[in-house]
C-alpha cells in the first residue's frame, strides 16, 4: 500500500490538520515489550497517534481525477469493552461524518472512509502479534502493517521501508476473485517495481467468519544468527515467509480499516468494523535494525480528543432507555412482526447470539435472560448451546448448572479468544458448580478449532467443573484470575496447546482425578497437560499463581509438552497421587521430563511415570532456576517412575531428578530401568540418580 506524502501535500496538511504533538523516539529498550489490551475508556495518548490523512489512489468522475476515498478520520475510532473498534463507511452510507481528501480540504459526505492509529513507538524487528476481527465486507480493508517514509528532496528518491498483513486478499495478481482465505502479506524497501515484494497468500480458514483471529509477523533484520526475512503467522500457524525486500527501518506500527481503489473489492455496503483485542511486539532488536529517519514524522495526525466515545451498551436494551426489561422484550416481538411505526433504538442491544442478525433466536434469549435475571439460587437444566451460555451469563452463587447428555459446540463471537465463560462469583459456603447430569456419560464442552481459542475460561472465583469433557479448542480449560476453583473428574483431549492452566493470579485451585491426553497437537512445545502460572517473558498476566493443587490425575498419553510445568514466581504448588503416561511427548520446546518445577515451595508426592520408550524423554523429573531466586525448596518424595533404561538418548545418566542450583530435599522415591523398582536415595548413590548440587536426604519427620 502506497501512503508516501509529497512536499507539497505535508505543507498543505500542515496547514489544515492541527496535529498531536510527535516526537521521534527510538526503539523499546532490550527488555521492553509493548502490550495494549485497550481496557481504558479511549486511546492511551502516551501509546498512540490518531490518522487524519487520505490515500488509496484517484478515480475518474465526469472526466475530472479524484480521489477514491474518503481517507481515514479519527471520528470513526472508538474503545468499547476492552476492543479497539475502526470503522468504515462504505457507498451505501448516508450519515453526518465528512471524510477528507489528500489535500487536507473536506468532502461532501463519508463515503469509503476509514480508520487508522500508528504507535508513537518507533519498532524495528520482533515478533508482532495481535488478536482481531477482519471487517467481514469485500471492499474495506483490515490492515496491520508497520511504516517508515523517506524522501530525499534533492534526488527525488523514496524510501519506503513497510511489511503489511491486508484483508481481503487474493490468489495471484489479477483484481479478482478477492476472498477473506486470502491475505496479502507484502514486504517493501522502496516504492518502484524490484523494491517490494507481494505475497499472495492463502491462509486456508475464511477470516470473514465472525471469529476473534491471531494474526503475527516475525520480522527479522538478521544478524550472524539469523537470517533477513519476514515469517507471518495466522493462528499460529506459519503460512507464509518472505526473504526479499526485507525492511531494516524501524518504523510505527499501523492498524487501520482503509478502502483500496478496486483490488479489495467494491464497498456495497453501510457500515463495517474491524475490531482488535490486544497487541504485543517483542523486540529482537538484531544488529540488522536501523534507526528511523521520516522525512514527515508529525504530518497527517488528528486529535486523540476526536475519537468517538461510545455510551455504554447494557445488552437488551434496545429502546435505548437504560435499563433492560420487559418493555424491550414486547418492542422486539413488535419489531419481529412488523408492526407498523416499530423502530429499535439500538438492534445491537438485542443480537444475544452476536451473528449481527436480528431474529427469533435472538428474542427466546432476550427472555430466558430477563426471567433468568431475577432468579433465586436454584439447579438449571441446559439441553444445547445457546442455553448453556445463557446460564453462564446468568450464574449466581449457589446455582448448579446441569448439562444434560450430548455435544455442546460452541457457536458465536470469542471476545479475548474465551468460548465458554464463566466469569459470576461463587463463594465459600455457595460454590457454583457445572457438571454433566450423567456422569456415565458425560456432556461434551467442543471448541471450533484445535488452532484458536479456549473452550472453558473461569474468571469468576468459587466454581467447581465436574464430570465434563473438554475439546477442539487451542486451550482446554483456561482458569483466569479465579480463586478457589476446583475442576473434578474432567476429561481434556484434542487440545492445539495445553490442556489446562491456572493463569493470571489463580490461587487455591484443584485439579482432581482428570484424565488428559492428546494434548499439544497444533503446538507440542507448548502441549502440557497442566500449567501452572505465566512465564517470565510473558506480559499481561499476573505471575501470583499459589498454592494450586493437581490431584490423582491421569496424565497422558500423547501429551507433547510436560505433564505439569509450574512456573517461576509461583509457590507452593501440590502434584499427587498422578500418573504420567509419556507416550507421544515430543521434546519439543526443551520438554524431556515428567514435570517441570521452576516455582518455590512445590511438593510432588506419591505418583507414578512410565516411560513408555520414549526417548524424547531424558529424565523423570526436573527443576529449574530460571529466575534468581525460583526453582527452590521443593519436596520430593514417595514417587515411583518407570524409565526404561539406564542411559538416555543423549548417553546421560537417566536421572531421577535433574536440579542443578535449585533447593531440594527428597525420600522415599523410587525408579526402575526394566520392571525392578529400587530406591534412589542412598546418599553414597547422590550423582548417580539426582543431578543437584543442593540436595538434602530426608524422611517422613
């Protein structure tokens, strides 16, 4: 895409454009990653730029050339729920809002106009990554591309240094057959022909089907270890790599809803949002990175203070009085039949189901959720889907949700990538509690996609999970900031990553008697069974994940990461009475043990692991000190592992437990190289089954 700004056009911009004040920083220090989840009520000034420009191109009208859209305004931005909205306006939109030409000078109405915010931030190479919605309407792009501008005003030659991901796309170069499986993942360093390189690419999952959807580049200025190239991902999924025209500039990084001049498509349409959850760039900052240096870094910007603020929506309330009730229900039905002189103030209040289609559907939700509102604690039967996110939505401390017998496959949005939520607040004496009505045969919790998104979140503190089956998402059971949550007798399978996590301050939470396999088989670096807390080089979440417990649960097969890997800056963390099955682990992403202990305080007692010949795997157990002062103090003892052989596949030891600078003190354990169980926690035998430098030999006192 082509948004160089001549001389003539910065100084008429300059002119009619009164700019947020720019600086040219430079890029993030080492450790800096940029993350923006867009909690706050507008745009963080601090972060972020608003466009107020045009291009795309000119067309013919009345044999006079003009331009082809209406450009970018900031009054077609908005922050709502935790979404960053960018709306577009397309031929058929008849409203107050004026866009611009490339002048500057306004135009007589707001067609084909857009959207469009830049970080103040200037990024070389990293990894971008950010989850959104494509506007699902041919003619609007949905667009993600970093930018840096140069001209040099003697020679008259442009730099352009830019990498794009743009939606629609298509499947070669000629302006047809634009589709939403199509992408155009392009890489540039100048502006002519030989300077730019387009990347026809076809993602395999239509992007248009109302779905939140991961979208990451890996730009790469290379070093002595890594080679210049771009690696775009959808849905984690490597689909496409460019290695020509790789930019060295570091530069913003854009996000915009634009309308191209005829290769998107034509805009036959009223209104359309292209919507984005959060953003992360991590910087690599490799020796190929080069400073910025824009020749118009403070031109085409608007006012921050322009955006639109919306009112907040209160779902139902479609006669936009501020309250849901009974009033709005007779309006719907009215609306439904076709009255005459019926008209809803806001039709969105009342899409339950979020499809952007008003109907029946949508009215027996709008009801079951009024009655539901005003219910007391009580036991609720759900039969399908669309009630089972109702009594969700609706939960209260006390209530028992019972999932009759059958597949619930979730349908609908995914804000945050969350399927099935529940986010009400039991507590002690009143837990809310999800279970199957047939624990011989129990209900079945389906995801979409092994690639995207997680089947069951808990925000909401006092839940209990039982008896449920768990599927077809990337994550299986995600357990966010919840406090005393107890997932029991649940089965997790068929999971793209892990299958369930204790994430972003869960504390005192269970996981008992599961059963979870087949794990990792999108991404088997990150497969595990059960995760216990983040990362350190993971932002967004809080690390204060204490004093979880996993509990007599079955633990394979066909988990590809560890069974249990718990985090630095976690403590206190139980693992008992388990059983680890290692068939399928697939050492990828250094996974070569049972359990992974990088936390404080972790006591692992009384369970079980085979082997199961897999020479992926390269010692039983594990602790790490990844961080100063974690990976210590651990309790290990009672534990029985089957290993198979006394040598590993690297020709090590095959050691019982691997804890180099990490605190232990151990009893009890045993392990067998064939089928003879013997006790490894004779001091005189420390090297040949314990790989710790600071071990204590203890007992049951």
């Amino acid at each position: 895409m082509k948004k160089g700004v001549s001389l003539f056009l910065s100084a008429a911009m300059l002119l009619s454009v009164s700019p947020a004040s720019v600086s040219q920083t430079t890029a993030a220090a080492d450790t800096d990653v940029f993350y923006e989840d867009f909690s706050g009520e507008t745009l963080d000034s601090d972060k972020w730029l608003v466009a107020y420009k045009n291009w795309g191109g000119k067309v013919t009208e009345n044999g006079v050339k003009v331009d082809y859209n209406g450009g970018v305004i900031p009054q077609n931005i908005s922050v709502n729920n935790g979404k960053l909205i960018l709306k577009g306006n397309g031929n058929l939109y008849d409203g107050d809002l004026k866009g611009i030409n490339k002048d500057g000078s306004l135009r007589s109405d707001g067609k084909r106009t857009g959207a469009a915010i830049a970080t103040k931030e200037y990024f070389a190479s990293g990894s971008y990554e950010i989850m959104a919605k494509a506007a699902p309407e041919l003619g609007a792009c949905s667009a993600i591309w970093t930018f840096e501008y140069e001209e040099d005003w003697d020679t008259g030659e442009i730099t352009n240094h830019e990498i794009d991901i743009e939606m629609p796309g298509r499947p070669k170069s000629e302006k047809k057959n634009q589709s939403f499986q199509y992408a155009l993942c392009n890489t540039w360093i100048g502006e002519n022909e030989g300077e730019y390189k387009t990347g026809y690419t076809d993602i395999g999952v239509n992007q248009a089907d109302g779905a939140f959807h991961k979208y990451r580049f890996d730009w790469h200025t290379g070093d002595q270890n890594e080679k210049a190239r771009v690696e775009f991902y959808f849905d984690d999924v490597l689909t496409y790599t460019s290695t020509e025209y790789i930019p060295t500039k570091e530069g913003r990084l854009w996000l915009g809803l634009w309308f191209p001049n005829a290769w998107a498509g034509t805009p036959d349409f009223d209104e359309t949002d292209f919507e984005i959850d959060y953003i992360r760039i991590t910087p690599f900052h490799e020796s190929g990175d080069a400073k910025q240096n824009e020749t118009y870094p403070e031109d085409g910007w608007g006012n921050i203070s322009d955006i639109t603020i919306p009112a907040p929506v209160i779902q139902g309330d479609i006669n936009i009085d501020g309250q849901f009730n009974i009033s709005d229900v007779i309006l719907l039905q009215k609306w439904l039949l076709a009255f005459p002189d019926t008209s809803l103030g806001n039709w969105k209040a009342g899409d339950f189901n979020d499809d952007y289609v008003l109907n029946t559907l949508d009215f027996n939700m709008m009801k079951h959720a009024l009655f539901s509102s005003v219910h007391t604690a009580n036991t609720i039967r759900v039969t399908n889907t669309e009630e089972l996110k109702t009594a969700l939505e609706n939960a209260k401390a006390g209530d028992e949700i019972v999932l009759a017998e059958g597949e619930y496959i979730y349908s609908g949005s995914t804000a945050k990538g969350y399927m099935f939520k529940c986010t009400a607040e039991g507590t002690e004496n009143n837990p809310i509690i999800l279970r199957s009505e047939n624990t011989e045969n129990p209900a079945i919790l389906s995801g979409t996609s092994t690639a995207v998104n997680s089947v069951l979140v808990v925000t909401g503190d006092y839940w209990e999970i039982r008896n449920l089956k768990v599927t077809n998402g990337q994550k299986g059971i995600m357990v966010n900031d919840s406090n005393h949550t107890k997932v029991i007798d649940c089965e997790v399978y068929n999971i793209g990553s892990e299958g369930i996590h204790f994430r972003d301050n869960s504390c005192y939470d269970l996981a008992e008697n599961c059963y979870v396999h087949d794990t990792g088989v999108v991404s088997p670096g990150f497969g595990e069974a059960i995760y216990i807390g983040s990362a350190h080089s993971t932002t967004g979440y809080g690390f204060d994940c204490h004093y979880n417990t996993v509990r007599g649960c079955r633990l394979g097969p066909n988990v590809a990461a560890e069974h249990v890997d718990v985090k630095e800056y976690t403590i206190g963390t139980i693992i008992e009475d388990c059983i680890f099955d290692g068939t399928g682990m697939s050492g990828e992403n250094s996974a070569k043990s049972f359990v992974n202990i990088k936390g404080n305080d972790c006591i692992l007692r009384n369970n079980t692991g085979y082997r199961n010949g897999n020479d992926k795997i390269q010692r039983a157990f594990e602790q790490n000190n990844v961080v100063d002062g974690w990976g210590q103090n651990a309790l290990v003892y009672g534990n029985k592992v089957y290993m198979d052989t006394a040598t590993n596949a690297l020709g090590k030891k095959m050691y019982f437990l691997n804890a180099w600078n990490c605190s232990c003190t151990v009893w009890n354990n045993y392990m067998a190289y064939n089928d003879a169980l013997f006790s490894v926690d004779s001091e005189k035998d420390h090297w040949n089954y314990y790989n710790c430098n600071m071990i204590t030999y203890g007992d049951a006192s």
